[in-house]
C-alpha cells in the first residue's frame, strides 16, 4: 500500500508539472552531493558500538512549473548512495539507509483566493520548516494557507507525516505514524527590523489501543494528544543576511496535554488491558543575542540558552517539555549561510529535560564562513531521561551533569563558477566540513567515554 501510494504521488506530481501552454514557464535544477562520513562510538564506550566510516552520495532534481500568476508547482527527488547505512540529518529526520531513492517535493501553489497580498495556498507533499528549526523541518503531506505583507505575517495550515516516500521502506518514526496536526502562526513588524510573533500547533494520534485480551503485541501502547503555544520577540535573528551589528531573539513556550498508556497482560495468562491516563504540562524557553562589533570586519560572536522542562510532579503528572516530533533543531543560528544542529552535531539532543548554554564565535564572509561552537548541557530532572538522536545511551540516574560539546563548520562557497568561461549563468557549490566531539558528564557515569562525528561534502547545483 505505502509502495502504491508513493508511485501514485509521483505519476500526479509530475503530469501536473508537464508544460500544456506557452505561457507556462519551467525551471529545472541538478543538486549533486557527495562527502564522507565519520562518527565514533554512540554508546559512549559503554556497549558494543564502535567507530564507522563511509562515503556517500546524492542527485537531487527538481522541476518547478509556474503557469500563471499564483499558480505553480514543483516536484523534487532524491537518489541516494552510501557504502554502508548512515543518517545525515539534512533533509529529513534520521533514517539511516544505504541506498533509495526518495520523493521530496510534490505541491502544487494557488495564490490570489483572496484580496489580501502575498497570500497562497500549498497543497501536497512540502517541507515545513520555521527558521529555529525548533517546531517544524520536517518533510508531511499537508495543505497551508499563508500571506506575508511588510506589517503583518500569518499562517495556517494542517498535515500529517504518512509514510516515509522512499523505495527503502524507511517510514516514519513510530510516534508519528497516526498523528495529525494543526498549526498556525501570526507575527507582525512592530517597527523597521523587530518583530512580534505567536504560533501554536496541536498533535493529537488517532491509535487503535488494544481494547481486549491477547497475548500478542500490538504495535502502539501510548495515544496522545498535545498543543503547543509559544510568543516570541526577534530582529529576524536567523537571517544570515541581516546587517543590524546586534541580532536578538526571545521566546517563550509551553505545552499541555494528555496521554492514555495501554498496559499488556500477562504473556502466558493472559488478561485483561489495563489504562493509565496521564496529564502533561511542561515548558521551555530559548533566548539569544549576537553581536557583530563592525559591519567591515566578517566576525561576530554569540550566547544561547535553551530550556525544555522535565520530570514529573508529586501527583504523578509530567512536566517534560516534549517538542512536536517534526523538528530538526537545526538552524542557522552563528549568523552565517551554513545550518547547524543547535544541540552539538556530535549529541543531537531535543529540547526535553534539557538546558543548554551556548557560545559562539563566527566568521561570515563572501566566500566563505566558520563557526567556532561550544556547548554545555545538564538535565533539569535528574532522575529523568533525556532523548538524543546521536547518542544511544541512556544517562544514568543521580547527576543533572550532561557534558559538553565542541563544534567546528566551516564552509567554502564557489557561486557562478562558469562566468569565467563567459557563461551567463552557471553552477553554484559548496565544500564543508562539519566537525564535533561530546565529552560526557557525569550522569553517563565514570566509564563513558567521548565520541565525535564528522562530515566533509561537496555540493554542487547546476
């Protein structure tokens, strides 16, 4: 079924992108990508983990068709190589794979259903991304209607994540398989280069629970349903191309819900399931500044602090922050054009159970940027987990004590290469090495050990 789907996806994308008029107008793009990989050991010594290396690489092509003003679509795959399974974290949320070929994009643009300006409706399979990374940047089948003026910005939108789209059979995590959501946001430019901004969004999963005796396992044990709100207040602090010598972004957020767990019987005797309900109730905060002492000099440095509360309360409630599931927590926060996992490359936590202090020091230039990056983590439960995309070891009980992480990016940019062949347009590159090491803290306990991971990739656009 989910083969089908997929197929089906294509075969409609690409006869919607087919020219049928001449005043249609097309754009094709070629991204090609290859690097190497390196990590060591994600179990920080304390398994059977061990270090791997492998090289990789990737075509990206897409097809974008505008047919009139505030109509268009695009259409974007993905084949994928590597001499052994790996994730990335570049497009998607972790999947390691050794090779597939994968659907990107497939949406389709209509503008103008209203009198408003800037307004279009996108429908069908899209990245939702927010600049911080922090909520959404994740692939989903979804439909969202937005409109952008110089005051005042807002969307809404709905979607789900429904399959993974790619000829490996990679799904989606198991927590977001049935998961449904709707999100908006409204923001406004409350003077020339600051801004005031609201988003919300609700997760609710529509899971069939086991209602009866048996003695197999079902698939899911947990149904839950969340809501998210946040308020922020920023000088677009994510844009890489903002002049202002100081950036800053503040923010708030909360979130509530409930959770209904179903509890298996007894393997061999069997009976009935149980249920527990739990209420959830947690908070988090991220607050930065970046300060570029001369606009002539390409160097700036910057502090961060993040928060996602963790823990239960004496009643039994739980005040872990949990973030949507759609996040990528990557951004382009040291003020360059090179994004940057907020949590340590090396580490990749969430913002759950969390503090993180941060501080930078980067260099952004015409032809190149670097990023010096130093992180400091600690729990906020001690007696809590913590969850992690790039470890795969638990933290031990007794110490909030993390460790800390130190991450080097540096990036060389090559733009318009075939002018000097007199060529009007040509391909724009990239070289760019992505380095980090975790140090462990005490909560790993005496015998962990540190671990890194390293990425060096050319891309290049045609």
């Amino acid at each position: 079924m989910k083969q089908t789907t997929t197929w089906m996806l294509f075969g409609v994308a690409a006869l919607v992108a087919q020219p049928a008029g001449a005043q249609m107008s097309n754009e094709t793009e070629i991204k090609l990508r290859a690097g190497g990989f390196a990590e060591g050991a994600r179990d920080l010594g304390l398994g059977s983990d061990e270090e791997s290396s492998e090289f990789f690489t990737e075509v990206h092509g897409s097809l974008f068709t505008r047919y009139a003003p505030g109509f268009s679509t695009k259409l974007r795959v993905q084949a994928f190589y590597s001499t052994g399974e790996v994730f990335l974290n570049t497009d998607e949320t972790p999947q390691p794979s050794d090779e597939y070929v994968a659907l990107r994009e497939a949406w389709i643009d209509i503008g103008a259903l209203t009198s408003f300006p800037g307004e279009v409706m996108r429908l069908g399979r899209q990245r939702l991304r927010e600049d911080d990374g922090i909520w959404f940047d994740d692939d989903a089948l979804a439909v969202r209607w937005a409109f952008e003026t110089t005051l005042l910005q807002w969307s809404l939108g709905a979607g789900q994540q429904v399959e993974g789209f790619r000829t490996d059979d990679a799904g989606v995590d198991k927590d977001q398989e049935d998961r449904f959501y709707l999100f908006g946001d409204i923001g406004t430019q409350y003077r020339p280069g600051h801004y005031l901004a609201l988003r919300a969004a609700n997760a609710r999963d529509d899971v069939d629970l086991p209602r009866e005796q048996r003695r197999e396992e079902p698939e899911r044990f947990r149904e839950r349903e969340f809501t998210w709100v946040s308020l922020s207040l920023h000088s677009d602090y994510y844009d890489p191309d903002a002049r202002e010598r100081l950036a800053y972004w503040v923010e708030a957020f909360g979130m509530t819900g409930e959770e209904t767990f179903a509890t298996r019987p007894d393997p061999v005797v069997g009976g009935p399931v149980t249920y527990t309900e739990r209420d959830n109730e947690g908070v988090g905060g991220s607050v930065a500044l970046r300060f570029r002492p001369s606009l002539q000099l390409p160097a700036q440095f910057g502090l961060m602090y993040a928060l996602g509360s963790g823990g239960t309360d004496a009643s039994g409630h739980s005040e872990t922050f949990e973030q949507t599931g759609l996040e990528s927590n990557r951004a382009r926060f040291t003020g360059t054009r090179s994004q940057i996992h907020r949590f340590s490359e090396a580490a990749q936590f969430e913002l759950s159970n969390l503090h993180v202090t941060t501080a930078f020091l980067s260099f952004p230039a015409e032809r190149f940027d670097i990023s010096l990056i130093a992180h400091h983590f600690r729990r906020d439960a001690e007696d809590a987990p913590v969850a992690s995309r790039g470890l795969r070891v638990d933290p031990q009980h007794g110490d909030d004590e993390l460790g800390q992480s130190y991450d080097v990016v540096i990036s060389r940019y090559f733009e318009d290469f075939d002018r000097v062949i007199l060529r009007e347009s040509g391909p724009s590159g990239v070289v760019r090495l992505r380095a980090s090491m975790f140090e462990p803290g005490a909560a790993y306990g005496s015998g962990a050990e540190s671990t890194y991971r390293a990425i060096l990739e050319m891309s290049w656009k045609l």
